[in-house]
C-alpha cells in the first residue's frame, strides 16, 4: 500500500475544520448568506447572459423576465410580511409594464411560491435592482446621451440596500431564522431562474403606433433603435 493511500485513509486532522468552523462564527450572516447562495447567484446569472452577451434583441425577453422573476419573488413572501421593497416594487413594475408596452412585448407571468421570508424577498429584489444600475452604466454610459428603458431609470435602492444590510448583520449565522433565510433566498433564485426560461419563447405584439424607439448603447459603443420584441 503507497503512502498516498494510506493517506487517504487517515481521518482528517480536526485543525483545519476547527479553522473553518471558527471563521464561519466570526462571519456576519450577510457573509455567510453570501457565500451559500453563491451556486444559485451564478446559476440565475447564467440564465440573464444571452442580454449582457447581444443586448439588442435581447432587450425585451429580459425586461419580461425582470417582470416576472421580481413579481414571483414579491408574491411568494410570507402572508401578512412587508418587506423593505414594497414601496420599490410597486414604482419597478409599473416601469417595466410601461417599457414592455413600448416595445410591443408580453411578460410570461411564473407562478409564485409561497411562505418566503422578508428578508429573503430583499435580498432578491434589492439585490437585482443593484445589479440592474451596474447594467445600466455599461450599457448606456452618460457620455453617450442615449437613454435606457425607464426600468434602468428606477429608484435608488442604495439607502434600502444599506438597512438591509444591517437587519442580515443583526442575525446569528448559525440560528434558525439564519438557515431559513438561505433557504427561502435559494428559492428566490430558483424562481428568477424559471422566470428567465419562460421568456425564451414570447410572444411579441406589433408596437403601437408612434410609439418611440429605446436606444442600446452596444457591447461596441454603438446606439440600437428597438421598436420589437425580436
């Protein structure tokens, strides 16, 4: 027997755990919740990529999908809670609604889950409004003059973002509502994700008359009119 398998099958020296368990402790739940959500975090980034990768005809299938990951999200939260982004709910669908009337495009709704907690709703809807502003400085720079959807427009989440902060920092990273938190937030991915599949076929109406184009500014620096949902 080699000195490699006689190693693999000593037990694991408790040191290096101990290590981990120790900086696990020492982390914020919002690290922790971070860092065990990651897998789903890239899986429902993965799924938004065909928009950052060609943005011009990909622009109406991923405002839909925002419409129908953030609703599913919000309407999944647990009976009778308020979490922190109602009020930006309400101002981010009506923007929506209106960019996708613009451009002659239906949203295929995703059926809700049901019981998430509040904070898990946040950690989605303020987290994706956060990454929506990152989109926006890339793809319509100021210096250019060109104007994105009023969905990219939306209220500044930073103030909320920062309570939200505070409320996952105030948590225990090994308590109960810790784990539910993860949990219910995985499930939040998981219905941003299928909201992103469903719009892969949709089903696009002719823009109504007079109706004025978006402009994209391109991966190149160079302005998209969109009028359709192709």
């Amino acid at each position: 027997m080699t000195n490699k398998t006689i190693h693999d099958l000593q037990p694991a020296s408790p040191e290096p755990r101990a290590r981990r368990d120790a900086a696990q402790t020492e982390a914020t739940f919002r690290h922790r919740l971070r860092r065990e959500t990651a897998v789903q975090h890239a899986q429902t980034e993965d799924a938004f990529a065909p928009f950052m990768a060609d943005p011009q005809p990909h622009l109406a299938w991923f405002l839909a999908a925002q419409r129908a990951g953030l609703v599913a999200v919000f309407d999944s939260r647990e009976v009778a809670s308020t979490p922190g982004c109602t009020a930006l709910m309400a101002q981010l669908t009506d923007r929506l609604d209106a960019d996708l009337a613009q451009l002659g495009a239906r949203c295929v709704a995703t059926p809700p889950d049901s019981g998430l907690d509040p904070l898990a709703v946040d950690y989605l809807v303020l987290g994706s409004r956060l990454g929506t502003e990152v989109m926006r400085r890339q793809l319509w720079p100021q210096d250019t003059g060109a104007l994105p959807p009023s969905y990219f427009l939306g209220g500044d989440a930073r103030d909320l973002w920062r309570a939200h902060c505070s409320a996952l920092d105030a948590i225990a990273p090994q308590s109960p509502r810790a784990e539910r938190v993860i949990f219910d937030s995985r499930r939040g991915f998981a219905l941003f994700h299928r909201a992103a599949l469903a719009q892969r076929t949709p089903s696009p109406r002719p823009a109504p008359s007079g109706a004025h184009p978006i402009e994209l500014q391109g991966p190149r620096g160079a302005a998209a009119h969109l009028r359709d949902a192709s």
